[in-house]
C-alpha cells in the first residue's frame, strides 16, 4: 500500500463522445468505475471519486465539484474535479485517474510513486502524449489550480503542468510495469467499449 496517497477517480465528465454516462458501462460484468476502484484499493488505503453531483449508485466516499464555487468555471472539467478532490484529502499526494481507464495496473501506478520525490506532479508520456488523467499531483498543488481556475486561463491540466515541477516518465519506463501499455486505454465511444470488450475478452479468454 502507498500510504501518502489517496486515489482520486474523476467521474464527473459529460460523455458527449459516448452518448451515456461513462462510469457506469459494464464491462466484463462490472462498471467501468467498479473496475478502476478495484484496481484502486490494491494499492491505496484510500479511494475518493470526484462527481459533478451526488451520485447514490457509488458505494465510495464523492466528493462534488461545483464549478461556480471559489471562482471556478463552468465547464472547467477534470481541472475543477482534480481541484474538489485535493481539497478533501488529508494525504499529502494524490493518483488521479479518470473512470474511462479500465486496464490501469496496479504494477503501473506503483512504478510512478517510485519518482515523486523532488516534484510536484508525475505524469507518464506515451508515444509522445502527456497522459495526466493517470497521473501523480501532490495536495500542495492546489493553490496553484485554484489560481488557475480563477484567473480564467486554459482549463485543461496540460496548462496546469506548465507551471509545475513534473517528472515525465517516458514508456521506455513504463513497459517494465505495462508491457502493452493497456493502463493508458481510455474509452471515448461507443467504438473504443467494442475495442475494450473484444481486449478484455482476449486476456481473460
């Protein structure tokens, strides 16, 4: 178990792509939620899941962004969420995840806390893509987004990154723990649930 850290699972997104909400999709007879809270709780003593409203289907403690709260703009997305979720933890780091990744590995995100220190952030690189929805944010990096938010700048945490210090951590590193990278697969559509039926059935087959 990583003890400084709490797990924050974003689910608060509009799913337009998909045309249904994300986190509930079933998926090898769980929800997408379910699976990545399973993954989850193998590693942390403490999983959160960030939501735009109170949800009583979620059998874990919410947390709620409102985006008109502090200054917070509407439509701020996993900016605003990872926002509400630092705020309510008392760890001093948190994994944020979004509930669309339901391959993360535990092996993975265990490879990731191994170069916290020195940072602010620890975000995995694949084929060249910054992948900061499975990634490390210390809490101290709160005032930092709410700045952010409130400014009215880029909601995106791509910009938030620019203005931390982050280790990047290449997929050369990554394969050792996740040799097909399947922790980075995220569903958008309806496509990419038929992609990850067909993925899941293979390795479970």
């Amino acid at each position: 178990m990583i003890k400084d850290c709490t797990a924050i699972i974003l689910a608060g997104g509009d799913s337009q792509r998909m045309g249904q909400d994300k986190a509930g999709l079933l998926l090898g007879g769980q929800t997408l939620l379910q699976r990545v809270a399973g993954t989850m709780q193998q590693v942390f003593p403490q999983t959160i899941v960030s939501v735009r409203q109170p949800r009583p289907e979620i059998n874990l403690p919410q947390v709620c962004d409102d985006p008109t709260e502090n200054g917070k703009q509407a439509g701020a997305g996993p900016l605003a969420g990872l926002a509400a979720g630092l705020a309510q933890i008392t760890t001093p780091w948190a994994f944020v995840v979004a509930c669309d990744m339901p391959f993360v590995e535990a092996a993975m995100v265990e490879l990731l806390a191994r170069s916290r220190s020195g940072y602010q952030a620890v975000v995995p690189v694949v084929q060249g893509h910054q992948q900061p929805l499975a990634a490390y944010y210390a809490t101290a990096c709160l005032g930092v987004i709410r700045a952010h938010l409130a400014g009215g700048g880029r909601n995106s945490l791509r910009a938030i990154l620019e203005q931390l210090q982050v280790r990047y951590v290449d997929e050369s590193e990554l394969l050792a723990a996740d040799p097909g990278l399947r922790s980075f697969f995220d569903l958008d559509t309806p496509a990419d649930v038929a992609s990850a039926m067909k993925n899941d059935t293979k390795n479970n087959g």
